[in-house]
C-alpha cells in the first residue's frame, strides 16, 4: 500500500508539473514547408520547399493576460480578462517578454536587444523562452498534414474563433454556400480564453485563430534549397506572424498564410506562443538586424490623401480628414470601374483579389508632385479582408520607400482585416503609422475619431 501510495504521490508530481509548464515536446522532422499551386487562396510567397526542424518544446496555449501581466506589470490587451490571449504586443515587447520569464525561472535569456531594438542576437543555445521560428510555428501547426489545415474538413465557427461568415472558400461562393465543405457560422468580434476548441492532434490549442502569434523571423522569400532549422533572413523591415485572429477570413487561417508587420508595431489580433529548445535543439549564433528606411523624397512634412472609395464610405472618412489637415487629397478612380451593383462587385473584387489582378488606374500623379510628400494618408474599403487591387496598383506604381503610410479604411466588421499584411508586403520600404478603421461610414463619432488619430500619429 505505501508503494501504491507513492507511486500516486509520483504520477499527481508528474501531472501538476505537466499542468504548471504545459508544453508539449515537438519531436522534429522533415516537412513540405509552403503550399503546392493548387492550394486555393495561397499566395506568391508559400513557395513550396523541404525544411528540417530539430526537436523543441511549444505552449499548448497561447500567453494569457494573466501570465503577461505577472511578468511585465501590465496589459497593453484590447480585450481584458486573465483568461484571454494577451494581444496588442510589439514584436520587441514579446522578445523582452521571453527574456522577463526566462530570467523570472532562472532559466539563460535567449535575446539580446541593442541599438535601440534594431539589432536582435539570439543565442540558439540558450535554454531560456523564445518565440519559435516560422518553419517551427508551420511544422507545429500542420501536425504532420499536407493540407491547407490540419483537419481534414475546413474548420468553421464551432472549431475556431475567427470571422465565422467567412469560412474557407466562400468568396467564390458566397452566392451559393450550399456547395461549401464548412458553412458560414456566428462571427464573436473578440478574443476567448485560450483552449476554448479542440486542440490540435499534437495538442496545441488555437493555433488557427483567436490570436496570430509573433515568429523569430524578419519577413523574405523562402530558400529554394533544402534547410535545416531555417531562422528567416539575417535584416529586414516586416516580422512574421502566424494563424490568424479573431477578425480573420477562413482563407488566412491556413497553415501556409504568412502575415507580417513592422517589429514596433501591435494589434489586436496579434500576441505570442512561446517554445524553447528540445535535447537535440542546433547551437550557435543568429544575428538579425532592421533594414534601415531611409527617404527616396525631397517633401518637408507634405502630406497627401489618396484613397480609393466604391460606395461612399472611404469617401466621408478622407474628406473629414481633409476638412481637419488641409492636406492635398486624391481619389483613385479606374479605366475599367468595378460595377455600381453591389451583388455584381462582390464577385468582381473576389475575382480580382483571388487572381491578384493589378486594376488600371485612370488617375496619374506626377512624379515630380509625388516626390513632394513624405507622408502617404491611404485610404480603402475593407474588401474580402483585405485591400481592394486598385490599392496594390497604387502601391507598385510609385515609390513609397522611405516614406510614412497611415492607413485608414472603412469596413463592415473586420477591421483591417490582413490589409495592412497587403500594405507591409508591397512596400516593404515604407514605415506604416497607427491605422483607423472605421465602421461602415463612422456615424457622429467620425470627426473626433479622426481628431484622435491624427493625434496619435504626430
């Protein structure tokens, strides 16, 4: 009986250690990383390659407010609860972050922060909390699968926290959503506390949705070549980020969809998962460093409104910004207009964003007047979640290196949704300042949301 006893004694030891660290070893492997050309809604950057990974530990649940607050004093969250993912975090707040824990459980800092966060040192032997890379967040996801998710049927509203109107596939059928696999379920417009779904068959909870969650690695090309624990590019300007918010569309859960943003800048849909290294985990050294933006202007604090408006929103918001700046305004117009029938643009904007279509723009700006500006004021309709194709024909038809965006864009419930990715990725050379987005027209809060966020912007 005592024996009996003590072995209990040992297994409730085992599972309340178990319980209090919560991670679960990721045993390494060889993976497709990327999405094959028939994966539906993948992008130019999933370029298919073969990646090795080494064995490393992954949370089961991505850090609650709770955990973050324990650690840092403070919640920086949108939505509040202990429970709930932490959110609105910087990259560099989730690096110093990492480092709080591991110097908190005695544990080696992995992070090395200088020249006022542009230069980040990891040391990969270090047993301290770090943020995984991207090719461990993919490998951990997919769970050994090929297919864009996980399960073998595309998750919906019951199995993940995201925009639930919008489930994988539906933008070609949102006329006809009979014929979806998953259909559209209810959309909650918030975070819920971490594992409120089924985890996934390794055990990890709300990797799809809820929150994306912060990567190592500055965003690039993926490698042609085979790799063994890749660590992204040695500089950029944009770090990754993966799985997908609370506010995302079905197709930008999947395992292969890349975000990115600046490492200064947060969200509320964006916080962390933490790892640290397994028993076979690589040693050495990894150095990355911010890409210096530096101005490809000549403007002394000239600011430009440019935006593109179909039903009039984006409109009433560039216009009230005008009326408080004074600033020049521009408003896109086409060769070809999208229709006036709201039925019929839905399909045309799908098509088009689907097909990444460059529309002709009929407006010039002069690139002698476009060199005045320092500061781009973008504004958009929020169109299947991100940018409608005029915005990206804008955006690789003049030189925004160098220059600041402050994006603004009307939407019918998604926010931003992954518009700013859009942004970041086509001009990767620009700085991008606090956005507003504003709820169909703004109502009579409009002009002192504008108000604020100018402010917020100075």
């Amino acid at each position: 009986m005592k024996k009996l006893f003590l072995l209990f004694c040992m297994i409730i030891g085992v599972l309340t250690m178990a319980q209090a660290s919560d991670f679960i070893l990721i045993k390494g492997g060889t993976f497709q990383m990327g999405s094959p050309d028939s994966e539906d809604w993948r992008s130019n950057d999933e370029v298919l390659h073969s990646v090795t990974v080494s064995p490393f530990y992954m949370a089961s649940h991505e850090v609650t407010q709770q955990e973050w607050r324990e650690v840092t004093g403070k919640n920086p969250s949108s939505f509040t609860g202990d429970n709930l993912p932490v959110e609105s975090i910087t990259w560099l707040e989730a690096v110093e972050f990492c480092n709080a824990l591991s110097r908190k459980e005695g544990k080696t800092p992995v992070y090395k922060v200088s020249d006022g966060g542009r230069t980040v040192t990891w040391d990969r032997g270090a047993d301290g909390y770090r943020l995984p890379t991207e090719a461990e967040w993919e490998f951990a996801a997919r769970a050994g699968t090929t297919t864009p998710f996980y399960s073998k049927r595309v998750p919906g509203a019951d199995d993940v926290n995201f925009y639930g109107h919008y489930p994988y596939q539906i933008e070609q059928n949102y006329f006809n959503d009979s014929v979806l696999e998953t259909q559209p379920g209810v959309y909650r417009g918030k975070t819920l506390p971490v594992g409120s779904f089924k985890p996934n068959p390794w055990g990890l909870y709300d990797i799809y949705g809820n929150v994306g969650e912060w990567c190592f690695d500055y965003y690039g090309d993926y490698s042609a070549s085979n790799q063994t624990d890749p660590a992204g590019p040695d500089s950029g300007t944009r770090r990754v980020y993966r799985g997908g918010g609370w506010n995302d569309f079905g197709k930008n859960l999947r395992s292969a969809y890349r975000a990115a943003m600046q490492q200064s800048s947060s969200a509320y849909n964006v916080g962390l998962r933490l790892v640290f290294n397994g028993d076979k985990s690589p040693s050495g050294t990894v150095v990355t460093k911010e890409a210096a933006v530096t101005s490809s202007g000549s403007g002394k604090g000239k600011a430009l409104i440019i935006y593109y408006s179909w039903s009039g929103n984006t409109r009433g918001v560039a216009r009230e910004i005008q009326k408080q700046t004074g600033y020049d305004i521009i408003e896109l117009e086409l060769v070809k207009p999208y229709s006036n029938n709201y039925s019929t643009v839905l399909n045309e904007a799908q098509r088009d964003q689907h097909k990444q279509a460059r529309p002709e723009l009929k407006t010039k700006i002069d690139k002698k007047k476009w060199e005045e500006y320092d500061t781009i004021i973008l504004g958009y309709p929020n169109w299947w979640a991100s940018i409608p194709m005029p915005i990206a024909t804008l955006l690789e038809s003049y030189d925004f290196a160098g220059r600041t965006i402050l994006p603004f864009c009307s939407h019918g419930g998604g926010r931003f949704g992954q518009s700013l990715t859009a942004i970041a990725k086509l001009a990767p050379k620009a700085k991008i300042g606090k956005g507003l987005s504003v709820h169909y027209s703004g109502g009579p809060a409009l002009p002192k949301d504008v108000e604020n966020w100018l402010k917020d912007n100075r």
